[in-house]
C-alpha cells in the first residue's frame, strides 16, 4: 500500500508552547490529507480537511486558529499546535487520499500515517 | 450531523471462536470502509464496499454492506491471536466526502 509518513511520532512539550507535526505522502499526490485526533481508548475524530492550495476546513468545535493547517503541495500537510495545553494533549494523526484510483488500490482510500502522540506538560 | 454507531464496544473471545462487529449509520452511505488499529498503532486500511447488499471476503474476515447502505458488519470466522485490535468502520456519505468514524470494537483473543 501507499506510505504516509508522520513527523515527530511522538512530542513532549510544555503549556504555552506551539508544535509543528508533519504528514507526508511518500509514494503518491494527495490533493487532499485528512487531520484526526484520537484520544486513549476512543474513535478517530476528523479535524480538519486540507486541500493543496486552499484554505483547511475545519470541523465544527475545533479551533482554526489553534490548530493552524497548512497544505503547501502535493506531498506536505502540516498541522500546528499554537499554545498548547495540557488538555491537547493526544494523538494526532494523519490520512492521505489517493484520488488517483491507482492499480491495486480501492478508489478514495485513505491512508493514515503512523501518528503523533503529544504530551503537554 | 451524521453518526455512525458501532457495537459492541468490547469484545473478548476465546482463540478458535467467531467474532462479529456491527456497524449503523444515522444516513445512507455511499461506501464503507473498515479499518484495524493495532495497540499503540494507526488505523490499518481493510476493506471498501461501495454496492447495496455486497459481501467480501478476505481469508477468515468477511464483510457485509447491507440492502439500505446503512450498516455493515466484519465477521471473523475462528479468531487467532493475531487479530487482537480495534477495529473501526468508516463511513462516507454523499455530502462532503468526508469519513466518519464508529467507535471502534476492541476484540481481545485469549489463547
């Protein structure tokens, strides 16, 4: 299958400090990433979706200004965490769509990177 | 907004015995997906059913989409202790495209 790769997988920081994680499509273009949290023991829940060269969108109850997005090209999707709280803290992980119907794959297949566990102090 | 339901939540079994997770959308869905997390792991892409009434399988896991396209199922047919995990469906409606999570069935399989 297609590799999405996360950067850092796993961030100590303390209250008040911002947090860059990267998702990166290593093997395909994916003109949209998908931004989830998930906390311990619970579902995955979509954050925001990213489009190369457009503005994110957010989902209801999250913080566009907290949690700033950025879908620069085709391989890149960054998500920072501005004044992080302890209350942020989670795991927060990635997914690249495939649009491109590659041989093998199922159409609209969502890739998830490895994650990033943040642990604010 | 649109939910999807998943149960059970938890899901203990003796290795060799069967084991089913039900899925239920609020909406109709124009496809689902299954995924399986591993502890400590990211969601694991499975299986796509996009058709009214479509079964597939994969070795011991088959999957149901039913008639309506709201609600599917994952059945495990003599469960191993390879296939502890939690596994979710994801369902995606014809509105925004966007995946919604079930909650997740924890399955544990004691050897």
């Amino acid at each position: 299958g297609a590799v999405v790769s996360q950067h850092p997988s796993w961030v100590i920081c303390k209250s008040g400090t911002s947090v860059k994680i990267e998702c990166r499509s290593l093997d395909f273009q994916a003109t949209t990433m998908f931004w989830y949290r998930q906390f311990p023991k619970q579902s995955l829940m979509l954050m925001a979706t990213s489009n190369e060269g457009s503005k994110a969108t957010y989902e209801q109850g999250v913080e566009k200004d907290k949690f700033l997005i950025n879908h620069a090209s085709l391989t890149l999707s960054t998500l920072t965490v501005t004044s992080a709280h302890p209350e942020d803290s989670s795991f927060y992980i990635c997914s690249a769509r495939d649009r491109g119907g590659t041989s093998g794959r199922a159409y609209n297949e969502q890739f998830f990177g490895p994650g990033t566990r943040l642990t604010v102090l | 907004g649109q939910q999807v339901m998943q149960i059970p939540q938890y899901q203990h079994v003796q290795e060799g015995e069967d084991f089913t997770t039900y899925c239920n959308s609020s909406t109709t869905l124009s496809n689902i997906q299954w995924y399986k997390q591993r502890p400590g792991g990211h969601p694991v892409f499975l299986i796509q059913l996009v058709k009214s009434g479509e079964v597939k399988k994969q070795k011991r896991l088959t999957f149901q989409f039913g008639e309506a396209k709201k609600n599917s199922s994952l059945h495990i047919t003599a469960t191993q202790t390879t296939d502890v995990g939690t596994y979710f469906c994801a369902g995606k409606n014809n509105q925004g495209g966007k995946l919604i999570f079930g909650q997740g069935t924890e399955l544990s399989v004691k050897p």
